[in-house]
C-alpha cells in the first residue's frame, strides 16, 4: 500500500471515534495490552510524561516537549487529532513519523491486530509506543485521547502526571457531572508518582486529592502557588512575567494560554525535581537554566509543528484559526474575540453535534458576521441547525456548505481592517488548514 492508502485504511477499516462517534469509541484496555504485550512492552524502554484534562492538553504537551528538547533531549510526542496529516499525531523533537514506518508497521504486523478489531485510536497509540521505542527516545510526551482511568495510553508508568482542567466534554462516555469527569481524567494519577493539577473547582478539586492520598503520589495544585504573575500581550506573543523564570515570552498567544503556561511552569518544577530537567547537552550536573523554558515557550510552534492554537494566517485582514471546541474552552475564546480590535468581525463557524452546540454559541460575540458550515466528517451538525441556533441567539449569518466556501465568502466580505476567525471544531481548522492556505 501507498502511505495514502495505508492512512484511508487506518481511518475507513478500524472504528474510529473522531469520524464515527459513539460507534466507534470502545472502553477499556484489553486490547491495548495484548498490543503491548506483543510489542514487548516498548513504552518502558523510556520515560514518559502523562497529560489529561478538557482543555488545555494540547498546549501543555507540546510546550514541555519544546523544553524539554532545549534541554537536548531527544523527546517522542504524541497527541490528537491530527490538523493535516496522520503522522502530526507522532513525532520526535518535531519531526513526524516517516510514511515508511506507518506503512511497514500496518502491513508486517495486520495478521496480528486484525483478528483483536482494535479501534484506530488503540492501534496508533501501539504504533506511537513502538516508534518511539524502535528510536529510541530519551523520553516521551503522551496526551490522552479521552477521559484518562480507561484511554489506551493509560498503560505508562510516567515520570509525572499532569491533568489540565476539568470541563464538560464527552458526557456520554466520561459522566455528566464533574465529580464523575474528574473521575476519569484522575485514572492517571499513579502510586507514588508526582501530579501536577492545573486547575480545579470545589467538586473536582476533593476528587484529586482523594485519588493522589489513594496512590501516596505527592500532588501540586498549580492555582494554589501561581508561577505567572502578570501575563501581557506583545507583538509576538504573551509576556509573563513569573516568580521564578522572570519574563518569559509566549509564543502561543490565546487568552487561555496564561493558565497553561502556569501549570506547565509547575510541572517543570516537578522534572527539575526528579532529575529530568539537566540539559545533558552541557555539564550533566548543571541544572536547568531558565534559558531552556524560555527557548521552550518562545519557540514552541517551530520545535513542536503545533498548529491551531490561536494561529494567526493572515496579517491583513487578520486570519485567525483556532482549535476550541466546548464550552469551557470558548470561556476564553468568545472573550479573546471581543477584545481583538477590527473593525468587523468576520466567523466561520462549525462544530460537531456531540457537542454542547447551544452552550457554545450562547458565548458567541453578537456584533459579527457569521458563515455557518460543517467538516466533511461523519459527526459535523449540518450548517442549516447552526444557522437557526444562531439567529435564535441573535447571531447573523448565512449557510455555506463545506469550509472552504465558508471561507472564501468571509475572505471577499472582509476589509483590510477586519477580522476573520475560523473555528468551533478541530476538524473545521483541519480543513481550513489542508484546503485553504
């Protein structure tokens, strides 16, 4: 098979939740042991970092990742969903896997995971383990799929663990209260191994503090003691100015990135503290400077390929994607739009239907031009019910019917001085990404 068709093979022939949904979302470990136990275990052969929680995953992951790479390690790093190509999902110090390892890893080892139906998620997580196994990586960054107690990545022994947040998302799967979505995302805490915890509320603060007593691991509640003390914006980024790293520019720019940064700050302090922080690039008993964090954040997008947080396309008119998704995410996002200076905003606007649409767009700035689509993905609400949820929240705009139309419609309606802003999904920006720049 071609890399093309070993990709439309991994997405068309396992269950895949991204595309499918429910029907493709299948719960518990079970297969993802017998992968490993057929792989031999590749994920002991290096050290890892576990990263859950609703929002905020994403960002964390990479910009330790970028840290940790300024430090001179060699550093494995897995995350989801992919914007543009498969191999996003699975990469060493930012550079994606080869198409030639995804396409000899489907076709040499088929025979095997066939006959066990593992999801796609369950399968490429396997690959991901292996590949950084086989490259032999210093250490490796997970993110969770979903939830945390019964993802497939939750058979590491990492060095830390790291829960974000908390919000409603996937209630179907993960529980309709937070108790019960902290719950979940708390599955990571492992005994006797160091958490950090980025943000809580009352109801999901006692559960991490349950779980952590539970398993005798020390727990860092990153609110309680706040790294960042002040955060600006700058031409290029943020500025946060912090207790221990001084002034640290930021090269992801989203209003909720200030949140981010501090809980990445705290779990920096956990790896300095369990000897993962000394640049083996210099002298191996010369701890990290700050030089290495500030190299990490400044340069976060180019060491990692991170795309859609709050990336800015276009400069005229201001072209602004952004991956959000729920309710807790668009807290941020609808202030941070408001707060953009243009003369006109300008949205292009889809989500998917499992989520909390209404919730959603209840936060939507009403002083905006919006052009309703959909992804050319299995789950995406059609543009027609986002067009009536809009107008009966007073949001005006019209229905387009894939995102490049959408697109093309804001870009001729937009003056130098306006803002167009792509959004609501990640497959959204994914296509925005792919088909229109």
């Amino acid at each position: 098979m071609t890399y093309r068709e070993t990709c439309e093979y991994l997405y068309n022939q396992l269950p895949m939740f991204e595309r499918q949904g429910a029907s493709g979302y299948k719960e518990g470990l079970e297969n993802s042991l017998k992968l490993d136990e057929h792989f031999d275990h590749p994920h002991r052969k290096y050290r890892t970092i576990h990263i859950a929680g609703t929002n905020g995953k994403g960002s964390c992951a990479h910009t330790i990742s970028a840290i940790l790479q300024m430090c001179g390690y060699k550093v494995g790093l897995y995350t989801s969903p992919h914007l543009v190509d498969f191999s996003e999902r699975i990469r060493i110090n930012g550079s994606p896997i080869p198409e030639e390892y995804v396409i000899n890893f489907v076709e040499e080892e088929r025979l095997f995971f066939e006959p066990l139906k593992p999801t796609f998620f369950e399968l490429v997580t396997a690959m991901a383990f292996k590949y950084f196994a086989d490259k032999a990586v210093d250490i490796a960054v997970i993110e969770t799929g979903m939830g945390g107690r019964l993802d497939c990545t939750n058979i590491i022994a990492p060095a830390l663990s790291v829960i974000t947040n908390i919000g409603f998302d996937h209630t179907q799967f993960l529980g309709s209260t937070l108790e019960q979505i902290a719950m979940e995302k708390a599955g990571i805490i492992k005994p006797k191994t160091p958490v950090v915890i980025g943000e809580t509320t009352p109801e999901t603060r006692q559960i991490f503090e349950v779980m952590a007593a539970e398993n005798a691991a020390p727990i860092t509640f990153a609110e309680d003691h706040p790294e960042v003390v002040e955060c600006n914006t700058s031409s290029f980024g943020l500025l946060y100015h912090t207790v221990h790293d001084g002034i640290i520019e930021g090269e992801l720019s989203g209003s909720y990135q200030e949140k981010n940064a501090n809980t990445i700050l705290h779990a920096i302090r956990q790896l300095e503290g369990i000897g993962l922080m000394y640049p083996v690039i210099t002298l191996p008993d010369e701890p990290c400077k700050n030089r290495e964090i500030r190299e990490g954040f400044k340069h976060v997008c180019d060491l990692t390929d991170l795309k859609g947080r709050w990336q800015k396309v276009i400069e005229k008119p201001l072209t602004i994607c952004d991956t959000g998704h729920n309710v807790h995410g668009w807290e941020y996002l609808s202030q941070q739009l408001k707060n953009v200076p243009c003369q006109h905003r300008h949205i292009v606007f889809g989500m998917v239907e499992d989520k909390d649409i209404q919730g959603v767009m209840a936060l939507l700035p009403k002083d905006a031009t919006y052009y309703f689509t959909k992804s050319n993905n299995k789950r995406s609400a059609s543009e027609g019910v986002l067009k009536l949820y809009g107008h009966e929240l007073g949001l005006q705009g019209e229905t387009y019917p894939d995102v490049a139309s959408a697109y093309d419609a804001a870009k001729k309606a937009a003056n130098d001085n306006d803002l167009v802003f792509i959004g609501g999904s990640s497959y959204v920006v994914s296509e925005f990404l792919k088909n229109c720049i």
